[in-house]
C-alpha cells in the first residue's frame, strides 16, 4: 500500500517537472563552447570578454552594497537620535565599546566619501575617454 503512494506521488512530480527528470537538463561546461564561423569561413570575436567583465563589475557592485549595508546595520544607532547610545552620549556616561562603535561610524563615513571619490573619478575617466573618442570621430568625418 505504502509502495503505490509512494510511486503516486513519484509520478506526480515527474508530470509536474519537480522530480529527478527535471534535474536532469544537459548543460554544457561553462568554456567549452567553440566560436561560431562566420559566412566567410573564420571565425567571428566573440564579446565574452567583456560580457565577463560586465559581470564582474555588476557581483563587485552588488557585494560592496551587501557589505556597506551590513556595515551600516552595525553603526547605526550612532546615526539615530533616539537610540541608547545617543542619550549615553548626551548625558556623558559613554562606554568602551560606545566610543568603537563610534570610531567604526567615522570609518563608515571616510569609506563612504572614498567610494564617492573613486565613483566621480571612474565616471570623469570614462567622460574624457568619451568626448576623446567622439573628438576623433568628428575629426575624421570632418565635421
């Protein structure tokens, strides 16, 4: 009796494409693909390189949001007027660990205009690579 449920129930996940069927979808290995020829028999660049640099630069953004994030959950209640730490600080009975925690939220907002900083001056590199490149194209349509 038990066996047939069982079997039921297998079946059931199989039809719904939950079950062992559907875990096994062939994929190929991540870089064993060849590049494609073209119609004049070469082979066509592919932009892998720069999809995997795109991709790079999109986890590296994601994990610094992830990690200044976490880092803002811990100095927090130096930025909130109505947390304990506050009121310790107002009445000036400051802790040890009070006074690290507000060494830590110094070193958030030094981060903070770090990334600022290296953002503006990326953003400035790709501004004069830009109007560099559009300079030497006007240059040669003679506009």
């Amino acid at each position: 009796m038990h066996v047939q449920k069982r079997k039921q129930q297998q079946q059931i996940r199989k039809d719904s494409g939950t079950g062992a069927a559907a875990n096994q979808i062939r994929r190929k290995p991540v870089g064993t693909s060849k590049p494609s020829e073209n119609s004049r028999g070469g082979s066509r660049k592919s932009s892998h390189g720069s999809e995997a640099l795109l991709e790079v630069i999109k986890n590296a953004g994601m994990l610094s949001f992830a990690i200044m994030t976490r880092y803002y959950s811990h100095v927090q209640p130096v930025f909130d007027s109505r947390s304990k730490l506050r009121a310790r600080f107002r009445a000036g009975r400051l802790t040890l660990p009070d006074g690290f925690l507000i060494m830590l939220a110094g070193g958030f907002v030094v981060t903070l205009v770090l990334v600022g900083v290296v953002a503006f001056r990326v953003l400035v590199a790709f501004g004069v690579v830009f109007q560099f490149t559009a300079g030497m194209i006007s240059m040669i349509l003679g506009l």
